[in-house]
C-alpha cells in the first residue's frame, strides 16, 4: 500500500464541472454583478487569463498597505 495524496478520479474537484453545467448566465443587477457575469462568461469560453506576475504583485501591495 502506498501513501500519497488523494487525487480526486479525474484530477479536479468538481467545481469547474459544476459552473460549466451552469450555461444560464446570472442576471447582473449592478456594475459588480456585471462584471462577474462577463468574467464568468470569459471563464467559460476559455479566454480569461491571468497574469501571475500582476496578480501577486496586487496581492502583496494590498497587504503591505495595511
């Protein structure tokens, strides 16, 4: 018997299957609502893309403001 990590059966943990089975986009009520709709819609199309280096460099700024 082996020990490692438990990998789920086909290497994900159903929440990207579950937001993909969602083909109905949310009523968008305000300017937030708007813009997860289009993310999510970008999401879904496959072309929301993520600059690691940006996004990091946001998230260690927001810290060090506090």
């Amino acid at each position: 018997m082996e020990n490692g990590p438990i990998s789920p059966p086909h290497g994900s943990n159903g929440t990207a299957a579950a937001v993909a089975r969602q083909r109905e986009p949310v009523p968008a009520d305000s300017s937030s609502d708007q813009r997860v709709a289009e993310l999510r819609r970008r999401y879904l199309e496959g072309t929301y893309k993520i600059d690691a280096a940006e996004l990091s460099a946001s998230i260690v700024d927001k810290h060090l403001e506090a």
